[in-house]
C-alpha cells in the first residue's frame, strides 16, 4: 500500500524518460457497486501550470518515478465529472464529523492500493502515525512504538465508512465513531473480492440474456446469487427462463424467500411451474436431497480399470464406497461395494462381481422412505433414479436420517462420510 | 421600497430595538478578545510606558487601536463566513507541518503569557496581603469548574462581568488627577517633553512593546475560535464587525486610563518602575490608597481574562488543527483532549511561575519574541485566506483591507522583532 502523502511530489516523467513535473493530486472516481473509489486521472504540476492526466495514459503510478506511456504533448485529456474527487483538495486534511455532527478528527492521510491493473482508495487514515508521515518522522515513530511495545497501525478507517458528500464541507462516517474500533479497515484481500465482483456485475450487465444466462451456468449458485443482486427482477426473470430448469432451481434455491416468490409470478408459467416442481423435490424429496458427486462406471470395465479411475475421480465424490454401473443409457443396471472391488483380481470384469439387484429410489422419494430404505438394508447411500431407472444421483444414510433421528443420537452416530473428502 | 424584514417604517423604535437585539445576540467574542489582550502582561507594559514616558506614549494608542480592530474583523469575518476557525482552516489549505509548527510555537507563547499572569496574581496578591497560594489554587479550581461544567453563555458572560472591573482604571486614573488637557491632545500628536535621543529610544522600544502586548497570535486564533463556538454565521456579519471596531476602542479605551494613571503620578515625578505590577503599590503615595487597590484589582481582573483566555485559545486552535471535539457547550467526556489541554496549560505555568529565582523579566522577553516569530506566519495565512474569493465569496477582503492589514503586519513584525532586538541587544 502507498500513501497520498508520499505520492505528492513525485516526479512525472515522459515517455523518454524526460521529467516534466510533479504529481500534484490524484482524482479518483467512484465506481458503481463498488465502495472504495478508483483513480482515474493525476493532476501534474509543470512550468506550465496544473493539467489533468488520465489514468490510462501512466505507465506506472505508485512508484518513485511516475512515467508517462507518452509524450506529454500526445497525452489524452481528461475529462473532469462531477463526481470526481480530488484527494489531496477534497479530502486529505478534512474534518470528519461523527454521525450527531460531533468532530472526531481529521484525514491525516489516504492510503491507495494496486489491485487488477487499478490504484484503489482503500482506507483514509486518521492515526498519529499519518500526522508522523506527513511530516516525515514515521520511520521514527514507528521505531518510538515498537520500543514503547505499542500498535501504531490503528487509525485507518475503510472508506466505506465515511462519505464526502460536498467536496468542501467536513467528510462524515456513516457509523458513529463508539463503534469504530470493532470495524476494521479494508485489506487487499477484501479489496480484491469486492473489485472482482463489481467487475464482473459491470460485465454481465453488458451481455444479452443468452450469454448471460450461459455465463451463469458456469459459476457456482451462490456467487451466481451474488451477482445477480443488484439485477432488477424483470431482467432475472428473463434469465432463468434462459438457463436449464435445473440450474435455475439451484439459482432460486439461493436467493432470499421472498425474492424467489417474486421472481416466479415473473418468470412465464410453463418455466415457472417446471422450476416449482423441482423446487418442490428440493424440500423434502430424494431430488431435493440427492448429491450427483457419486462415482459410476460402465459395465465393460475391469477391477483394475475401476481403481485407475476412483484414483481420478475420487477425490471429487461425495462417497467412494459405493461404485454403480450404468449402461450406454445412464440407466443403472449394478453396484458393487470398494470391498467387492479390492478382493477383485485385477483383470475380473466389474460385471463378474457387481450386485444386479440394486435397492433405489426414485426422485419423487419421501425422505422417511429413504431414510426406512437405508435402515432396512443397511446402506451407507442410495442411489435415486427417475421413472426410465436412469441414475440421478445418490442419497447419502447421512442426509436421509437427517430428520428422522434426533440430533442427538446422530452425534453419538460414527459420522462416516465426509472423511472421504 | 425596501425595508427591514417584518419592520413598518412608520415604527422607527421598533426597528430600533430589533437591531440592538441582534447587535446584543453577537455581542462577546470581539469584546472579549479584546478586553483580554490587555491582561496582566498587557496592563504591565501600559504602566511602565505611562511610568517611563509620560503622556506622549498615549499616541501609539491613536495607531493601535484601528490596527487592532482591522485584523480581529478579518479574523471574525473570515469564521463567520467559512464557518470554521482559523486553525481549521490554515489544517485545511496547508496541511500537516505548517499546523505543528504554528500549534507548537503557539503553545510554548501561550504557556509564557500564562506564566508572567500566574507571577502578576503572585506580586499584586502579596500587595493586597491575600494568601498567593491557595488564591491561585481556588482561581485554577474555579476557572477549570466553569471551563468544563458551564456553557459557552456562562463563560461568555463571566468574562464580560470580569471586564468590567478594568472600569477600576478609570477610577484610579481619575484620582492621580491627570492634566486631562495634556492627556487628550498627547492622543493626536506627542508633545509636551524633552523629545531627548534617549527618550525617542526607549519611545520606540516600549511603544512596540505595547504593540505586542496588544495584537497577539493568540488574539487572532481566539477570536476566530470563540465567534466559531458561539455558532453564528453572516447573517449578522455585520454587527459582529461592529462589535471589533468598538471591542477595539474599549479596550483601548482602557488602556488609555492606565497610561494615564502612571504618566500623571509616576512620571511627573521621575519614579521609575521595574516591574509593572509595581505600578497598584507606587502610586498609592501620589493618588491615594483607593486608587492604589483599585489599580491592583484591576490587574487581577486582568490576569483572570488572561487566565481563562489564553490556554482556551491553545486548546481551541489544537482541536480544529487537528480535528477533535472542542466547544464549551461538549461536555467534559466527548472533549475530553480540549478540556485536559485547557488545565494542562494552566498547571504547567502555575508551576513554572512557582520556581524560586526564575527570571520573569526574561521570560516576558522570551515569550514576546516567540510572539514576534509566530505572528507574521499567523497573519500571512490570515490574510491569504480572507482574500481567497473562493473562500469567502462576496465578503472577499477589499483591495484596501488586504494592502492595508499587509502593511500593517509588517509594521507589527518590524516592531515586535526591533524591540525584542533592542531589549535583548540593548540597542
């Protein structure tokens, strides 16, 4: 991280190498979706006066040296709005007011920080060690604290916290300065995901809802939840009649109640009540309950095919105990135990071994029948298959018992799943 | 045809009465400056002048007093109108070191003004045979009592009730029965001595003195501060500029009382003061013992001003340099730094004017060149800022203002560096 006071003053250079100023402020952007500003633009002081460069025209910003990627002369102009900030004008050195309008205390300096090719405003920073920086003495003050065996760190607060809203009246926080110390300022890591999300929200946005709903269904359902947040509802709507009935459960199954609701009486009723229905098997159906991270194999594989391939796929299963056998159909059609498969010689066929009577159930499976199936044959899994006996996933005795044994018992229970992971 | 708000034409009281309201809602902070830029220190420089030089001194009053009131309006206009201080606003415009270093020079001045109030208490206590210490103490106690558990309107009013005792000048002044003719016509033109080449020396040094006792950085920052915590904005820019010019007059007004008290007593009779606080005991002789007691009242009523005014002044400009809570109407908890930086000072001088053999005289010098130094940075500022049209729109500083308070700052730094120089050098 770097600091606006040390960043003042720098000398400017152009592409040549040639100096042609010194940094004289830095402007910096709001973004949308975005809490923590983005410099846009620098102010240079020349000879000639002050002019703004843009960004994108720097070859480097938070370095000793600030190299243009071009002649001066050639440099894009800015263009100011009216939500640009400069920050050593407006805000280094401004009064932050509590939220009664009480004083706290003022901006002793800005902290700014590198992330995905941009220079974000992280914190403002309102300790003693600010006021030190500012007048050169930090080191020193650094070294006074950790022989006095004190935290000087303290004293940056994260921007999200306090709000500019005129550029020459006092700053405010947005959270009354009593609950302060149990914020914590920004790091590069919080940053990051922040960035990352606005970024790519800014992306989505741009695409049409074929794209948008293709993208979607490669990203996982609670960060698609995530970035769908701020979407109206009209155009969410639109999007999961675009993705697969299945995906789009799983969407819906993310987001809050009420907004589900909401997006159903949106959604075109063929694809609503599709997606209702399987929103239905989620709540207390084998398909709701089912995970489809089994491990299943063809029937022309031998034992020693089968391990190769459990070596692979294992460490994705939820359960490698049980392996199924499917045909060229999906249709399942045999199973056989990891016991089974060891004490296999390695050439066998799996089809010399495996089990063809398989116990299942099928999607519209009330969970107390699972769970009675599990216990009357003593299954670790079962498998759930639809009405074609085409295999959609397994149960877990975990997940099926759930409701039907008391918590406490359960943990009594050897918990026996998940150590495979 | 346009009127005041509200008020008919045909009832001239009334608009009359509606503006002496006004003109009494503002009143105070200008007033109060003011008043207490002749405190103990003050009233001891206007003694030995009148002691040492007569009459003719009572004309450095005549350049003072619009000096006074043109750079307290500046400094009042520019709160009223940004609505923040003056340390506010020089943190705001030029960052973190200039502000250190105006606060720490500040607080060392401010400490040596207290210090040579705390030793005026001493001398003039010991002159009214009341015991020093635990006078001091209970003044400390009752100052810090109302600092932080009164408001703004009851330190405010304490301290106008405090200047009124200054009236004992007046008194004192009447009963050395004066050449008022002499006096008066000495305010327009110097006259009436041997205008010998040691005299234009020691005119000159002490005329300066004077002048520093009586425009200080600490008058600048308070004034600005005290208008900021009484909260009032442009609205009544107006009565607050005329209430500089007359706080200027006033304490002028004063001043001129006391010159007038020593010239007419001391100097007539060639009696030569060493200290000021000496001046309440050395014209008992020649205006009676009422007089006397009077005059050292009156210095106590000084010191008190001083007392309560200088380190509010400290403690004021370190909480809008540095952007904490400060106002005497925050209770003790949410300006806790303001209020501990308050007694602070005051402890700190206490002491040091506490130390046996400590050379007074030096201190005063010490302070007055600190003052010297910190001044012109001070003004530089003050003037740059009130003539900042961004800053203040149409109250801008006139061509005039600016030109004349420049001049007028140099005039004040030359004076203040040439009389510490000659003080110091013996020139």
């Amino acid at each position: 991280m770097t600091f606006i006071s040390e960043l003042t003053g720098r000398p400017v250079t152009d592409v040549d190498g040639k100096r042609i100023g010194t940094l004289k402020d830095v402007v910096a952007r709001p973004v949308r979706m975005f809490a923590h500003p983005v410099v846009n633009a620098i102010i240079l002081q020349s000879s000639a006066g002050e002019r703004a460069i843009p960004y994108s025209e720097l070859a480097a910003l938070l370095s000793a040296a600030i190299p243009l990627k071009t002649t001066l002369q050639k440099a894009a102009p800015y263009e100011f709005q009216e939500t640009d900030i400069r920050l050593v004008q407006d805000v280094l050195d401004k009064q932050i007011l509590d939220t009664d309008g009480a004083r706290v205390v003022r901006v002793n300096d800005i902290e700014l920080v590198r992330v995905n090719g941009h220079v974000v405003i992280t914190n403002v920073d309102v300790g003693f060690l600010g006021i030190l920086r500012r007048i050169g003495f930090e080191r020193l003050g650094r070294w006074v604290a950790k022989r006095l065996g004190k935290d000087m760190t303290s004293g940056a607060i994260s921007w999200d916290f306090v709000e500019l809203l005129m550029h020459d009246q006092a700053m405010r926080l947005r959270v009354p300065s009593s609950k302060l110390a149990n914020l914590h300022p920004s790091d590069l890591a919080e940053i990051i995901t922040d960035l990352n999300r606005a970024e790519h929200a800014g992306l989505l946005q741009s695409l049409d809802l074929k794209q948008l709903a293709d993208t979607l269904e490669e990203v996982e359902p609670d960060f698609q939840a995530s970035l769908l947040q701020h979407f109206p509802d009209e155009k969410v709507a639109d999007v999961l009649e675009e993705m697969a009935p299945d995906e789009a459960t799983d969407l819906l199954a993310e987001m809050p109640k009420d907004r589900r609701q909401g997006l159903l009486q949106l959604m075109e009723s063929d694809e609503a009540d599709e997606v209702r229905e399987l929103l239905q098997y989620d709540e207390e159906s084998a398909g709701g309950l089912m995970t489809t991270k089994y491990i299943a194999v063809t029937a022309e594989m031998t034992a020693a095919q089968t391990i190769e391939h459990l070596r692979k796929a294992g460490e994705e299963a939820e359960l490698i105990y049980y392996v199924y056998v499917v045909d060229a159909g999906e249709r399942l059609i045999g199973v056989f135990s990891l016991s089974d498969l060891i004490v296999a010689q390695p050439q066998t066929p799996i089809t010399e071994f495996m089990h063809k009577r398989v116990v299942s159930v099928t999607l519209e499976t009330r969970q107390d029948d699972i769970a009675q199936t599990v216990s009357k044959y003593n299954l670790i899994a079962v498998p759930v298959v639809d009405a074609e006996h085409r295999l959609h996933g397994i149960v877990t005795a975990d997940d099926a018992l759930d409701k039907i044994i008391p918590t406490a018992w359960k943990k009594r229970l050897p918990h026996f799943f998940g150590a495979s992971q | 045809m346009t009127q005041g708000a509200g008020v008919p034409r045909s009832r001239p009281f009334a608009r009359w009465a509606r503006r002496a309201a006004i003109l009494l809602s503002v009143f105070g902070p200008a007033t109060i400056t003011a008043m207490a830029d002749n405190d103990a220190g003050g009233v001891a420089t206007y003694s030995i002048a009148g002691a040492t030089l007569g009459y003719p001194i009572l004309f450095v009053l005549f350049i003072i007093t619009p000096l006074l009131g043109i750079t307290q309006e500046m400094g009042m206009r520019l709160t009223l109108v940004t609505r923040r201080g003056l340390a506010d606003l020089i943190r705001e415009k030029n960052g973190v070191p200039i502000s250190l270093l105006i606060f720490a020079g500040l607080f060392v001045a401010n400490l040596g003004t207290l210090t040579t109030e705390f030793a005026a208490i001493g001398t003039v206590g010991r002159m009214l045979r009341i015991p020093v210490a635990p006078f001091v103490i209970g003044t400390l106690l009752v100052a810090f009592l109302f600092i932080t558990q009164g408001s703004y309107r009851l330190t405010q009013s304490i301290m106008l009730l405090v200047s009124l005792f200054y009236v004992t000048y007046v008194i004192s002044a009447v009963r050395s029965r004066p050449d008022w003719g002499l006096a008066l016509s000495n305010l327009v033109y110097p006259h009436g001595v041997r205008f010998t080449g040691e005299y234009l020396r020691s005119y000159l040094i002490i005329g300066m003195g004077v002048l520093g006792t009586t425009i200080t950085p600490w008058g600048q920052f308070f004034i600005s501060s005290f208008a900021f915590d009484k909260k009032m904005n442009q609205d009544t820019l107006k009565y607050s500029q005329l209430e500089t010019y007359w706080g200027a007059f006033l304490t002028d007004f004063f001043s001129f009382f006391i010159i007038v008290a020593t010239a007419s007593t001391l100097f007539a009779r060639g009696i030569i003061l060493t200290s000021g606080e000496q001046a309440a005991e050395a014209i008992r002789p020649f205006a009676g013992e009422l007089a006397g007691t009077l005059f050292a009242v009156g210095i106590l009523a000084a010191a008190f001003m001083g007392l309560v005014v200088v380190p509010l002044s400290t403690a004021y400009a370190f909480s809008e340099f540095f952007g904490l809570s400060g106002s005497l109407d925050s209770d003790y908890q949410s300006s806790k730094t303001f209020y501990a930086l308050f007694i602070l000072q005051l402890i700190m001088a206490a002491l040091l004017a506490a130390i046996p053999g400590i050379s007074l005289f030096h201190f005063a010098i010490a302070t007055q060149t600190l003052n010297a130094m910190i001044l012109p940075l001070v003004f530089y500022y003050l003037i740059r800022l009130a003539s900042d049209p961004r800053l203040m729109g149409a109250q801008v500083n006139t061509r005039f203002q600016t030109r004349f308070t420049a001049w007028a700052s140099i005039f004040i730094v030359a004076a203040s560096v040439l009389t510490v120089g000659a003080l110091i050098f013996r020139w």
